[in-house]
C-alpha cells in the first residue's frame, strides 16, 4: 500500500480513502469557517451595540457633568430665592400685623362714634325739651 501511495503521490493522485479524508476534513474546515463568520458577523453586531451603548453613556455623562457644573450657581439662585421668600414672609407678617391694628382701631372708632352718636341725640333731645318748655306760654 505504501508503494501505490509513493506512486499516485508522485504523478499527484491520491487514494480513495485519502480523497475521502481530504474531503471530509476540507468540508468541516469550510463549516468551521461558516461558523467563524458567524461569529465575526455576531461580534460586529455586538460591537456597533456596545458602540452606541458607550456613545450614549459618554452623552449622559456629559449631561451630567454640565449639570454638575451648573449645579453651584442654581444652589447660589436658590439660597437668594429662598432669602428673598423670607423677607416677603416677614414683611407679609408686618402687613397682616398693621392690617389687624387698622380693623380693631376701625372698630373701637365705630364704638366711640356710636356713642358720640347715641349722645348727641340725648343732647339734642334734652335740647328740644328745653326748647319747649322755654317757648311754652305761661
């Protein structure tokens, strides 16, 4: 067997069974190669994903570094809003407070002009009996 190996070797022939075995390894290495595309395609794929995943991380945290940095001056804004907040809270406390003073002086003046009112018509009666009697003939 040997000899006719030397021999079909030697004109560039092969035996039967070593064309078989040529031809089955040849077909696994063209099915390994299909997988390995495969796989390349897969890994392609998945690198673009992992691409726009990065590229939308690297937004996000540039979003939130420009966010970071804006961040003191709305505290500062902040702090000056809620300053302000205070002051109209005090001054509508003093407003109210003024107001208050302003309803009981209201009232305690219609107390005093009702009495004022009540005698002056005690007053005017008393002035009117006065009247008649000093007009009355004797």
């Amino acid at each position: 067997m040997g000899l006719l190996r030397s021999l079909l070797g030697a004109v560039g022939l092969a035996s039967a069974g070593r064309a078989r075995t040529l031809e089955t390894r040849a077909e696994s290495a063209d099915q390994r190669a299909d997988e390995l595309k495969r796989a390349i395609a897969q890994a392609r794929e998945e690198t673009t994903r992992w691409k726009a995943k990065a590229k939308e991380l690297t937004e996000r945290v540039a979003k939130a570094e420009q966010a970071a940095e804006r961040l003191p001056k709305v505290e500062r804004e902040l702090q000056q809003w809620k300053t302000r907040d205070e002051k109209h809270v005090a001054q509508l406390a003093e407003v109210r407070e003024r107001m208050l003073r302003a309803e009981r002086a209201a009232a305690l003046s219609q107390e005093h002009l009702t009495a004022t009112e009540s005698k002056l018509d005690v007053i005017e009666a008393a002035l009117n009996v006065l009247d008649r009697r000093t007009r009355r003939p004797l």
